[in-house]
C-alpha cells in the first residue's frame, strides 16, 4: 500500500504542474480569443472550445511518459511494479476526469461570456454557441462530461501500453506501428487498382470506354464496405482494444528490464 | 516483511546478458543489522546483485530472497528498501523539498527533523532544482533522503560519486551515527573505495567476477594476510605469496596465512589493510604479482 501511495504522490505532483500549465495555456487561448474582435474589428464567430486535440495531446503525453520515465524512476526507489501500474491507471482515470471538467468549464464560461458580451457590443460578437448551450444545463453538462472523459481515458490507456511496447520492444514495435498499416493499406488497396487496372484496360481495348466508369465504383465499394464495418464496430472495436490493453500493458511492463534502473 | 530474521540472501545466483557472465553463482546471507559492504572492482557484479534483490531485475538461475520472500514485484518486500543510486535520476521531481514530501508517502518510517538535520548538515538549497545541482550535491541529496527514509535496508550504491573529501568524512561519520542511533537498520554500501569505507564497516563481502571471493568482518579478513619486508625476505613455509616486490633493494612480500609472532631476523611484519588485501586478491595482472 505505502508503494502504492508513494507512486500516486508521485504522479500527482508531476502531473499537478502540467495540468497548471494546460489551463493557463488554455485560459490564454480564451482571452485571447475574446479579446481580439474589438482591437482588429471583426465579429467574433464563437462556437464553443470543442476542439478536444489539445486535451488528447496532454493526456497522451502524460501517460507516455509515466509508462517510460515515471516507471524508471519509481521501480529503482525500489517500488513494485504492480504498485506502479496500479498508480498510473489511477493517474490516467483523475487525469482523464480533470480534462473533461476543463472542457466543461471552458465551455459553460465561454457561453456566458459569450452571451454578456452579444448584449455589450452586438458589432463584434454574438454567433450562435450551440455547443455549449446544449451542455450548459444539468444533463447536457453530465453527458459531455462522461462523453470527454470517454474519450479521454481509452486514450490514455492507448498511449501507455504503446510506450510499455515501445520500452520493452522498441524496433520490433516501431516496425509493426509502420509496417503493419502500411502492409494493411497495400493489402487493401493493391488487389483493388490492380483489377481496376485490369477491368479498365479490358474495357478500354473493348472500346467502350463508357463503361470504365462502372468499374471504378465496383472496387471502391469493397472499400467502402470494409471502412463500414469498422465505422459500424467502432464503439465495440475500440472499447475491446482498450480492455485488453490494461491488462497487457501490466504483463508488459511487469517483465520489462528498464535500461538504467 | 515478515518476522524471520533473514535480511536478504542469494543462493548460487546467476545473471547472464548473453555470453558475459555479470553474476556466476554468487552465494551470500545477511541476518543481522549493522553496516555491510560490497566490494568489488568495477564490473564485479555488484549492481546486478543490487538490481535483483530489489527486484528491478531476474536472475538467470539460483535465488535472491529479500525479508526472507522474493523480491520481484513484492510490494510488502520492496517496502523495507531504500536505494542511493550510483546516477542522477530523479524521474519528474523538480526539488529536493518536493523529494522528501514524495518520500514521506514512499517509506513509512521517514524522519522529516532527521532530513532537515541532513539538509543543513550538507549545506543543500531545498528548493533549488536538482537537476542544476553539481554531482556532489546530487549525491548528497541521494544519501539524505536514503538515511532519512527509515527504510529497515537502505542500499548505498557509489555512495560517494562527485563527494568532496569533507562530504565524504561527513556521510560515513552520519553512518555510523545512525547505525548507533537505529540498530534495527541494516546499511548496504557497494563501493570500490575501499579504504574510506573500511572503518564504517561491519561485514565485508568481496565479490569478483560475479562470486563471492571472500567474506568477514574486516578484522578478520585482514588478519588473514601480512606483509613481510626485508633485504632477502622468504616466503616462509605454510604461507602463500600474494605478491612479491622490491623497493630500493628490500624485498616486500604480501603473505595470507597465519601472521607469525616473531619476525625473521632481518625482516618486520606489519599487517595489511583491507584495500590492499583486495587489491592482492583481485588483481591478478599487476606488476608483482604471485601469479606472474
């Protein structure tokens, strides 16, 4: 329990300074934001903060670096390594709630903001904020809290066992992060233009070139059909991938013989 | 930890990295607090050894127990232990003030008035950034949270890289004070210098090439060799040379054995200390040595 604790602690404060300094980046970008339309006289088109890349960047961050620096530090204090996953689950579970609450808060501010200042100087602002009128009640608030954190956690739970790999099999795991997309591309796409290739030259050697244009959407459609199954599956498909990560990140660093430590 | 009195032992323990042996079945058992050391040249296996019993690392074969269980991924084992490293590496802790508030949480013994003592006693900014520290100060910084944590086995690696000699006399006279004022700890120090460690210490293992090479307190040990010197020394009968030299005509040889009462005539015996014993065993590629 005290390796536990002391991991968390750890954690905390570590990642205390960088959640500091993403709100005040945040905080900057916001008043900046509501501050420019009256110096460079234009109307402001606000429509809420809801552009969670920022967020998504921090959280990986965070827990690319627990599983790879933090890790290092903690295993040689010496501390378990059980104890050590445990904490940085705990970490990227708070964290992940500490972002959807910046979102929320950002967004509710942003829509009162944006109201005051519609009434002060309709010239400059006073766009539609259906964002975050839709959050700014009780409900909608608790649906795009779970909903960010959603996002945010399974990321996070990406992003660490990525650098667990990374650390334990770091050229095996950069050829697979490569190759394995660029192999499923190719073993997609290929066999696709090289019979639209083959359907089209037929076609054209047949001289009626009217119908290539039949052949191409033939091929695409396979295509299309594959991007849809994984577009229908997406939710099942993710959430599977991010429980079978937890415990495989765990196996992966528990075995993992850090360089230094 | 349990309430055997095992501290820590290994039991033929190997460690391999592919061809190169870094522990070839190294043999050793603590069970009682005091002040050890592990000495051993660099590359002797001495951080191997440290690495497995604090379960940073697995062996090869044989067995480390630590509080009498397996230290590997054991959090009631890993509780007990405290580590100076031999390197800078404090991972996202910004200062030393914010490393002491993480190891309160970290050891369950932790003495914050002791760490202050430490901090004034090695003269150390708690707020400056460790990482703009000189390697000295790094050190100290290490040693004060190690003797601070209470931890019932706190592991010295190096513990004097970067030190200036007034540091180093500092930390070994802190040693024996806190070995004095908490019995109950057990103080493991793996170093290569051996004489300014040798009056701090309670046991001594010497390691070499990943086994254990010979073992005691360091009475003991150096009691097992002498020095005779003389115009014409000779190795007496049921003693073994270590080393023979010459120096402006007198003959110096370092004999393990029986140290004999009475001198031959013409020649002084004086003990050896425990460097130079280690030195003997260990070098075996030096000018003068027995083996050449």
């Amino acid at each position: 329990m005290r390796g536990y604790l002391g991991a968390l602690n750890y954690f905390a404060r570590t990642t205390k300074r960088n959640v500091i300094l993403i709100v005040a980046l945040l905080a900057a970008i916001f008043i900046g934001m509501f501050a420019i339309p009256p110096i460079f006289k234009y109307k402001l088109s606000y429509n809420g903060m809801g552009d969670n890349g920022l967020y998504l960047f921090f959280m990986i961050w965070v827990m690319f670096r627990a599983a790879r620096r933090d890790t290092i530090f903690l295993t040689s204090r010496p501390i378990a390594r059980r104890s050590i996953f445990l904490a940085a689950m705990t970490e990227a579970a708070a964290l992940a709630a500490i972002l959807a609450l910046t979102v929320i808060a950002f967004q509710n501010l942003g829509y009162l903001l944006n109201g005051a200042l519609t009434k002060a100087a309709p010239q400059y602002y006073g766009a539609s904020n259906y964002l975050a009128a839709y959050t700014f009640t009780p409900a909608g608030t608790w649906v795009e809290f779970l909903d960010s954190f959603r996002r945010f956690l399974p990321f996070g739970i990406f992003a660490y066992t990525y650098a667990c790999f990374l650390t334990r099999w770091k050229g095996l795991t950069i050829g697979l992060s490569v190759g394995v997309p660029l192999l499923l591309f190719a073993m997609l796409l290929l066999p696709v233009i090289q019979n639209f290739l083959t359907d089209f030259t037929k076609v054209a050697e047949s001289g009626n070139t009217a119908s290539a244009l039949v052949v191409a959407p033939k091929w695409i459609e396979i295509a299309q059909n594959v991007v849809g199954w994984f577009g229908r599956n997406f939710r099942k498909i993710y959430w599977t991938v991010c429980a079978c990560c937890v415990p495989l990140s765990f196996f992966v660093m528990r075995t993992t013989r850090y360089a230094g430590s | 930890m349990t309430d055997t009195n095992l501290i820590f032992s290994a039991e033929n323990l190997t460690r391999s990295y592919g061809k190169k042996a870094a522990l070839a079945g190294l043999t050793l058992t603590c069970d009682k607090p005091g002040i050890y050391g592990l000495l051993g040249r660099n590359g002797a296996g001495k951080s191997t050894f440290i690495r497995i019993l604090t379960g940073q690392d697995l062996p090869t074969s044989g067995k480390a127990l630590l509080f009498d269980t397996n230290p590997f991924d054991n959090p009631a084992a890993l509780e007990g232990v405290c580590i100076a490293l031999d390197r800078s590496e404090f991972g996202g802790v910004k200062n030393l003030r914010e490393w002491m508030k993480v190891s309160a949480s970290m050891y369950s013994d932790w003495d914050q008035s002791a760490a202050d003592k430490l901090t004034a006693r090695f003269e150390l900014d708690p707020r400056k950034k460790l990482r703009a520290m000189s390697r000295g100060m790094q050190t100290a910084a290490m040693l004060l949270i190690a003797l601070s944590s209470g931890a019932p086995l706190t592991i010295f690696d190096e513990p004097s890289l970067g030190l200036d000699a007034v540091v180093r006399e500092r930390f070994y006279d802190m040693l024996l004070d806190f070995r004095n004022r908490q019995p109950k700890r057990t103080f493991l120090l793996s170093t290569h210098l051996i004489e300014e460690v040798s009056r701090t210490l309670d046991y001594v293992w010497m390691i070499e090439a990943g086994t254990l090479l010979a073992q005691g307190t360091v009475a003991e040990l150096c009691g097992t060799a002498y020095q005779l010197s003389g115009i014409g020394a000779a190795v007496p009968q049921g003693a073994r040379l270590l080393r023979r030299e010459e120096i402006n005509g007198i003959t110096i040889l370092t004999l393990s054995g029986e140290r004999p009462t009475e001198a031959p005539a013409g020649c002084a015996v004086s003990s050896v200390s425990l460097q130079r014993l280690f030195v003997m065993l260990t070098d075996n590629h030096a000018e003068g040595s027995a083996d050449k």
